[in-house]
C-alpha cells in the first residue's frame, strides 16, 4: 500500500491568494488523503471561500472554524492531531506548490528518516521571482553533492543549535512525530519546535528542489527606531521568551539522551543560551567577561548563527537592559 499524506493547512484572512494554493493542492501528480484546514476565526470571505472550493473536491477534506483568534502554531497544532495517515505536509495559505511536491518528497522519504525538506523559490505577491532560493535565504549549511543530502539525528541537531533551518512549509514530516512535539511551546515557532523533536527519532533528507513558491510579501515594517526604553523591554521580552525556549530544549535533550544525541555539545550549548539568557541580570563587569569567556572558547561561532552579531546583540542587551 502506497504511503498517505494529510495536508494541514492554516488560514487567516486569507481570501487573496487562497485559490492558487489550494488549485495547486487538488493537482498534485499524487494526490494528498485529506485536506485538513483550520481557519483562526477570519474576519473576510476566507470561509466561504474555502467551502466553495472544497465542497465538491474529490479529495477528502475539513474545514474547522476557531471561534476565537488562536493564532497560526495552535491552528496548525489541531490540524496535526487530526490528522490519521502516514504523513503530514504542513501548508501555508498564499504559496504555491509545485505539481509534483508530494509526488517527489515521499520518493526521498525512506523508513528512517523523520522528515524531509525540500527548497522554495521566493516569490514576490505577484509570483515573480526574486531570484534567491529559500535555502540561499537562511544560508543553509550544507553542500549538495547531488539533489538531496540525508543528515542523522546527531549531525540535525548540532545544527540546529545555531538556528532552525527548517520553514514549515517545507516540510513532509512522519505523523506519529508530529503528534509527539505537539504542543509547540509559546516561545517557539511551531516549525522550529516540530523540527527539533522530530529530528531527534530519525534522519532528515534536504531535497535541493524548489517545489513551492514562497511569497515574500511587502508589508513588513522595518528600520523603526526604538528609545532607549523600548529596546530595553525588547531585549528583556527576548530574553524571557529564550528562556522558556532553552528550557524546551534542555527537557528534549535530557528526553533523549538514551540514544547519546549530540551528549556534550547540547549541554555546552544549554549552558551557554543559559548565561546569554541571563545576561539582564548580570552586572555590566560580569556581563562583559562571560561575553569575552564564550568569546574565546568559540560558543559564538560553534552555537549561533552570526557569530560576531551576537556578540553585538549581547553587548547591546546587557547595556540597554540597565
């Protein structure tokens, strides 16, 4: 029997683009089981819309409707738990799927591997290509030698000690994993949550082929400039959030520690987040040596992402948090 998918799909106001998406979802050269969709209590025409294409689809589907805002990680949480095949693909309201995204993840997917994540093109709201891969964007750390590279459990997670390398709408992900990390912690995005947990059971295939069409869009707010005050809150915000984060983390590596995942670099990095995250409440003195200490031990290029930026952003924490 051939393998199953579910696609879990989260709406929000979403009437713009939803048609493509979901066109591009009822084409696919292998056709998903079931369409599950869970809208976040939109205020638009996003529902009726939603019935009009799904009514008379002949792939399953569900429609559930939040009665209030619970905004898109729990959204896509109950769609997860609904969800009763093999595999779940996560998706997004205004991209657009390559014909065959389904077809060719699960011809990579194999019974030990826990997730598979192939590659986007980033669009603008009009489809047009800006010319960067979403793997290009978050600068993927790895050399493909062909169309895929399968990374084990230990080598996924001592990357993603230095940021999370995986968009959700990426994702082909085994549904017993995916049921497993849920729920995502509040501090967390739900992608990065999913993609710790379930590459800790099993090895993660990076498919170097661009089945979706990620829009960028243009209202994002950038450049503001913020007082003194303001960013003071912010970095304690950031810090309280990370906090709860690492604490996750920390639980997750202790979970699985009987199979020896990443031992020794996990609880460097534990410790190191820990001083980071307590950066608020150290004294200018103190807070300056742990930056220079990690500085020289090599934890900011080991565990982050930038290197010398956080460092920076460190600095700048510490200051602004008196």
């Amino acid at each position: 029997m051939s393998p199953s998918v579910t696609v879990v799909m989260a709406t929000f106001n979403g009437e713009r683009y939803l048609r493509e998406q979901i066109d591009s979802l009822i084409t696919q050269t292998v056709s998903p089981k079931k369409i599950i969709v869970i809208d976040d209590h939109s205020s638009d025409q996003t529902v009726s819309l939603l019935h009009e294409l799904l009514d008379n689809c002949p792939i399953p589907n569900m429609i559930i409707e939040h009665e209030m805002n619970k905004g898109v990680s729990k959204s896509f949480q109950d769609g997860i738990e609904l969800s009763s095949t093999d595999y779940i693909m996560i998706c997004d309201q205004d991209d657009v799927w390559d014909s065959r995204k389904i077809e060719l993840c699960l011809k990579v997917m194999s019974s030990e591997d826990a997730m598979v994540v192939c590659n986007a093109e980033i669009v603008d709201n009009n489809l047009k290509s800006k010319e960067m891969t979403m793997f290009e964007y978050i600068r993927l750390p790895i050399r493909f030698s062909g169309d895929m590279i399968r990374l084990s459990p230990e080598k996924m997670l001592r990357m993603s000690l230095k940021r999370n390398y995986v968009t959700g709408m990426c994702m082909m992900i085994r549904a017993d994993l995916a049921k497993k990390a849920m729920p995502a912690p509040s501090s967390m995005t739900y992608d990065t949550w999913i993609s710790w947990v379930v590459s800790s059971y099993g090895s993660v295939v990076f498919l170097n082929k661009t089945l979706v069409l990620y829009r960028q869009h243009n209202n994002n707010v950038i450049g503001t400039q913020k007082s003194k005050e303001e960013l003071s809150n912010y970095y304690q915000h950031r810090h309280k959030d990370k906090i709860n984060q690492y604490r996750k983390y920390m639980s997750l590596v202790e979970e699985r520690n009987s199979v020896s995942l990443i031992e020794k670099d996990a609880l460097q990095a534990a410790k190191f987040y820990k001083q980071r995250l307590d950066m608020d409440s150290y004294s200018v003195f103190k807070g300056v040596k742990v930056i220079f200490v990690n500085l020289i031990k090599g934890n900011y290029r080991k565990f982050t992402p930038s290197g010398i930026k956080e460092v920076l952003k460190d600095f700048a924490g510490l200051f602004y948090s008196k």
